[in-house]
C-alpha cells in the first residue's frame, strides 16, 4: 500500500514557475518495488511547458514505512480553469503483482493571466509614486505657509522683548 502527495504553491499564474512536488510513502509493511509516477496527462505539452525535471519518473524500490520524493517545475502556456488529474503510481507488490495508486487530488485553482497575476501581486511601484508626488503638495504647501508665519511671529517676538 501507498499514497502520494503532490503540492504546489498558492499561486499559479501564466508564465510564472510552477513547481510540482511529489512525495511517495510506503505505507504498507513491504517494499515496494518498479515504483513509476507519471504526471503527463495532468500536464500536456500544449498547455505546460517543462523548464526543469520531468513528469514521469521511476524508483527501484520503496521500502516498507519510507518515503522518496520527485520535484518538476513547469510553465504555465495558457490561463483560465485547468483540471488539475492525479498523478497516477504503479508499483510492484512483493508477489509481483502491478498496483497502480492516485495521488492527492488538487484543488482546480484558476491559470491567472499574466494581466490578472501583476494587477493581484506586483509591487504597484509607479501608483505609488503617483500617490506620493500628488500627496507631497497637499502636505508641503500649508507647512511652508506655517513656517512662514511661524518664523515672522517669532522674529517680531524677539524685538518686542528686546525692546
């Protein structure tokens, strides 16, 4: 028996890293042996592209209450709803017999757009310095006016007490 777990960041969006980690445990009390995952058909070339790593991938053998792990990154090609399928595992029993296993379903997170990813997360730096150019007057011009004054008074304070 065994169960894998994929995970995935918080975000996905088109044209940004998506890194899909795999983490397969023998929860069984024998080893498990030929262990294949194959992520393709959850990922098709036409909609995500590999930067590093692979889809699929094979270990000799899981022992009994151990676990491996398997990491891809991808390119998101497209944005909008994607089904994000289990990965499918085979592996063999210690009678030789092929089982195959799911991993954990995934949520159906949105492909944000490139457009929908900078509006949501970006620094916002030039609205910023909007902001601060147009709030600088505001701020400036009546503390001139005050120091203006302010320094007038104090000036004809001075005389009047020397005088």
């Amino acid at each position: 028996s065994s169960g894998i777990n994929a995970e995935y960041g918080d975000v996905i969006a088109q044209d940004k890293h998506l890194t899909m980690h795999y983490l397969v445990h023998n929860i069984g009390s024998e080893t498990a042996t030929d262990v294949k995952i194959d992520d393709t058909t959850g990922f098709p070339a036409t909609e995500f592209e590999v930067i590093s790593g692979s889809l699929s991938a094979t270990f000799d053998q899981i022992p009994a209450g151990t676990n491996v792990s398997h990491a891809v990154v991808l390119r998101p090609l497209i944005s909008g709803a994607h089904n994000f399928i289990p990965a499918m595992v085979t592996y063999k029993n210690s009678n030789g017999d092929e089982l195959i296993t799911f991993s954990s379903f995934l949520d159906n997170n949105p492909i944000l757009s490139i457009s929908e990813y900078n509006r949501k997360y970006s620094p916002h730096l030039v609205d910023w310095l909007i902001f601060v150019g147009l709030c600088t007057p505001v701020l400036l011009i009546p503390f001139l006016t005050w120091h203006s004054s302010h320094s007038k008074y104090e000036s004809l304070a001075n005389k009047a007490k020397k005088s």
